[in-house]
C-alpha cells in the first residue's frame, strides 16, 4: 500500500503509561496506522519483550516526516 498524506501532523492523545509487565521489557510508543485511504488513527503504546534477534539493537521510533505535499507517517522499527 502506498503512503496517506495529511496537510496537518495528528496530535497524540495523552495517556499514562503502565508499568513494564517485568525488567528488561521495551516500550514501544504510539503510533499511528492508516485508517483506509485518507487518514490515521492512533495505536496506544505497549510494553514488549525484545527479540533475541534484536536484543543489541536499540528500537527506533515512528516519526511524521514533512514532504512536498504535507506529512507522512514512518513506522517505528527494530
């Protein structure tokens, strides 16, 4: 599927993050996700058990990046 674009950056809801389920848990913050062809909808955060695979590899966040027409949302990673 290819990129929404949005003219404006959606603004975050605010909420209490919970406390990590057990040490050495990752927490991976909202984001957002397409919501059919026109838009976003926000996925809350969550605490995650890192992947052996991954385990030296900090997770980057998700970010909105300007472009010519407005502002895409890249996806957080591993």
């Amino acid at each position: 599927p290819g990129q929404v674009v949005v003219r404006e950056r959606p603004v975050a809801p605010v909420y209490v993050r919970p406390i990590a389920p057990s040490a050495g848990y990752v927490w991976i913050d909202g984001g957002w996700i397409r919501n059919g062809r026109n838009g976003y909808v926000y996925k809350q955060g969550y605490w995650v058990a890192p992947r052996p695979q991954y385990r030296n590899r900090p997770y980057s966040q998700g970010y909105w990046k300007q472009t010519r027409r407005g502002y895409v949302w890249v996806p957080g990673r591993w």
